[in-house]
C-alpha cells in the first residue's frame, strides 16, 4: 500500500505534524519547570508564597496549553484523513528521513532548540523563584493593593527584614496554606475585586512562635527602658511639649528575672486569654488571667453576658499588642509632631501644626487630588511666606508615606494597639471597666504609672525637673479625668 494514502495513517501517526511536536516541547519542558519549582520549594531553608502561583498556576497553564497544542495538531490531520487528502509538504504533516541531508538539519535544529528551551525554562524557573523572594516583588508585583503596605514597611525598624521571614511559617500546614493564598491573591489581582482596604484576617494570622520569636526572645527580661515624645500643640505658636518616660517594660521569665511590667503579658509565667467581639480585636469584653501558681480570675464588662462557649478564646501573643511591626500608618498629628521635632517643618511657621494637620485628614479620592487640594490649601494660607514650598513639600511627604485614598489605606483602617494615646490600645482592657465576679476588683491599669513613669513634661525650665519617681501627668488647658486618651487624641483631633 501506497504510506501517502490516507488510510495508512495510525492514530498515532496523526501527532506527527508541527503543531503537535511543538505542544510536546512546550508541555515537557513546563512539567519539567513544575518538577524544578516544586523540588526548589520543597527543599528550600523557608517557604515561598508565591511559589503557589508560579508551580501550580503558571506551570500548569503552559502545560496545559501545550497539551491543547497536541490535541489541535491530532483534530487537524484527523480531518484531513476524513477528506480523504494525501500528504502533502509543509502544514501538518512531518516526514523525517535521515538519509537527507535537508532532514537531518531540521532534526539537529529542533533538538538544539528543544534541549535549548528546556534549559532556559530551569534557568528562568530557578531566576523567577528567587524573584518572588524579594521584598521588591512582595510589595511591587501587585502595585495597587500592595502599595500602602510596601512604603509602610519601608519606613519601618523591620526594613530590613525580608517580607517572606514573617509572612510565611514553617510546617506542611503554612505551606499549603501559602500556595492556597498565592492562588486566591491572584485570583483577586486578575478580577480587580480585591478589598479595599485590604482585609487583615487575625482568625489566620500565625502565632508570634512562628514569626516573632524566630528573632526575638520572650524569655528575656528587658527591664525599664527610656523614651522621649517630643509634641507640638495646635496653637500659633506650635508650643513644644515634650514628655520623657521609663516605659516597664519587665519581663515574663522568673528565671531571668522578676515577673513584672509589660512583657509579664507573655505567656510565659503568665497566661491570658481573651474573647474578642470584632476581627481588629478592638473590643475585648472578656480576659481570663491565669498566674504562675495556678490561679485562674476572670474579668467581664458588665454589658458581656454571652457565653464564653459560643466564643473563640484566643491566647494573647505579642501580635496582639505589636500588630503593627512593619506596616504602621502614622496619623497626621504623629506624622507632623515627628516633621517637627527632625526640622522638616520649621516649627517658627504659625499655626504649621494645625494648617498641616487639618489639610492631610481631609477626604480625598485620589492621590493627584490630595497633592493638588493640599498644595492650594497650604499656599494660600501661607501667601508670600519664603517657608511655604518646603512646608508643602513635607506635607505631601508625609501624605504620601501614610495616606493612600484609592486603597482607602490610612491609620484609621489599620489602628495601632502599642500605647493608647491615638487608639485604644492598652485601654481595650486596662481602663478599669472589667471586673471579677463579685466586682471586687478590676483589670488594673488606669494609672499613669502602672506601665510607665513620667520623669519630665513640658518644655524650657519645666522640662528641667526631673522625678525618677514619676510626675503626675499633666494635661494642657482641660482636667484630665478619664484613662481613655483616644476619644479625644484620635490621631487628627488637634491637641
């Protein structure tokens, strides 16, 4: 029988065409790329969240479309079976005979070439994996949703560390977990349905021993540490107020040192659990207090009537004081406060505090409308001063760095719990409205110097006395009555 006529064709000879020979290299070397990024993710040092996307995501995808390559390749010569066509040169059909020269040419190309693409696809693999490990590619790869997380940790003390060293946790359990988020973040860059802001979900957030503790120490006792806030009040004159303080900050290990101050929330001699009624874990209506004899006292607010069984008790961690450690939006009023007491904004300007303030909270919807409205509000209330075009441009500094309107990204949507001044914080337990079971006593705190001492306040001669036992502290202009600092000092409200 004639091999040109068409019923002498096996169905396996039908792949022998073009089309299909391409779609096998294409889907040989993409699983040959899958089997290099799964082997490099599986015996890396740590793992890689986007590892999801590019093993089981982009891998796939060209090796399913190779395989769509072959299956096309088989239809087409299949048809021209069913037409009763001949062979022909060229389209489809590929005849290799090694006795010409011609054909032995084309052989040695294409497995040049073929050997020539796989390389490429495992040095490109490799090159790519390396890639998604950047703080570069964590922060940039996904520029809109990303972007007001990526310039906060620029400016954060865990610049340096890398974004995968806290974002990703050891064990199979973190690892699939990753690849399913890596999936599912793509998914939502794609669609452009990401929320805004972006969501935190604390229900799966990891526990600080998988993240914190791989570079800090709980058991360390740290003892008093000093610090200095230097502020500026709301008036014409941008009066300098400045507050120096020993924060307590203790310890939690009796072996390393007394049991005391701040860190005695770690649950290392101490253990403390709570109920939180809101993801942002704002409001704590329940704690439960276990000490390093056993005892067990549980504190409630009084409208808390719930059952503690219908609630997930969580286990207080160092994320749930430090929840912002590399990504804190500084409000407006700490943002100026810190422009001035560096020199950025001359604080001889008039009212520099107030104007700079009450220009960054005003609503915006976009970032060239927040630079065109702020640079108008601040210019015309600073006509013919020579100081105008640098305040201007720290204002928009400052409002680039910590406000992004079109992720709807500012400290509003990600409060910070360290301290209490601008939100809660502390105060989301230690402002004596959680009381035992016969009332007899409250979570304590309300005091000024439970936590902290207040060695020297003011400016000029009054800043000049010191008392290492700590000063009452003293509030400007009104009594100070309550503990809750941040249902008047909310972070744009001037001081």
């Amino acid at each position: 029988m004639n091999p040109n006529h068409p019923d002498s064709r096996t169905r396996l000879s039908r792949f022998r065409n073009w089309l299909s020979l391409a779609g096998m290299v294409l889907a040989i070397s993409s699983f040959f790329a899958f089997v290099l990024l799964f082997a490099v993710d599986l015996f890396a040092t740590h793992a890689n969240p986007y590892m999801g996307i590019l093993a089981y995501v982009v891998a796939p995808m060209f090796l399913f479309a190779g395989l769509a390559m072959i299956l096309a390749g088989y239809i087409l010569e299949t048809r021209r079976i069913r037409k009763g066509l001949p062979l022909r040169e060229g389209s489809f059909e590929l005849n290799i005979n090694l006795s010409r020269k011609r054909d032995r040419r084309l052989l040695v190309a294409f497995v040049g070439g073929s050997i020539g693409f796989i390389f490429l696809t495992a040095l490109g693999s490799y090159q790519t994996y390396h890639l998604t490990e950047t703080n570069t590619f964590c922060g940039e790869a996904c520029h809109k949703p990303m972007e007001p997380q990526y310039k906060a940790y620029q400016h954060s003390a865990h610049a340096q560390v890398a974004c995968v060293a806290c974002h990703v946790g050891p064990g199979a359990e973190n690892y699939i977990r990753t690849k399913v988020s890596g999936v599912r973040q793509l998914y939502q860059m794609v669609m452009n349905n990401y929320p805004k802001p972006i969501n935190i979900r604390h229900a799966d957030q990891r526990v600080a021993e998988v993240t914190c503790q791989t570079c800090h120490w709980s058991q360390k006792h740290t003892g008093d540490v000093h610090r200095t806030y230097k502020r500026f009040l709301a008036d014409e004159e941008n009066t300098p107020f400045t507050v120096q303080m020993v924060l307590n900050v203790g310890g939690s290990d009796p072996v390393h040192g007394p049991v005391e101050g701040i860190h005695s929330h770690m649950n290392v001699s101490n253990k403390i659990e709570f109920i939180s009624l809101d993801d942002m874990r704002m409001e704590i209506p329940w704690v439960r207090v276990t000490d390093a004899d056993g005892n067990v006292t549980e504190y409630r607010t009084d409208d808390f009537k719930d059952d503690i069984s219908k609630h997930t008790i969580r286990s207080m961690d160092c994320m749930d004081c430090h929840n912002r450690p590399a990504h804190k939006f500084m409000s407006p009023n700490a943002a100026v406060d810190s422009a001035m007491a560096f020199g950025r904004i001359d604080p001889g300007i008039p009212w520099a505090k107030a104007k700079v303030v009450e220009a960054l909270v005003q609503q915006y919807a976009t970032r060239p409308e927040a630079h065109e409205k702020i640079t108008a509000f601040l210019r015309a209330e600073y006509e013919g001063d020579d100081r105008a075009d640098a305040l201007v441009r720290e204002a928009l500094a400052i409002y680039d760095t910590n406000f992004f309107p079109e992720m709807k990204a500012d400290w509003r949507s990600y409060p910070d719990h360290i301290g209490h001044k601008d939100t809660n914080g502390c105060f989301r337990c230690h402002a004596g409205n959680h009381f035992n079971a016969d009332r007899s006593k409250t979570i304590k705190g309300s005091d000024c110097n439970v936590c902290h001492k207040i060695i020297a306040q003011g400016a000029g001669e009054e800043l000049e006395k010191v008392n290492l036992k700590g000063h009452d502290f003293f509030h400007l202009d009104s009594e100070y009555l309550e503990p809750n600092c941040a249902e008047c000092h909310n972070g744009q409200l001037q001081e």
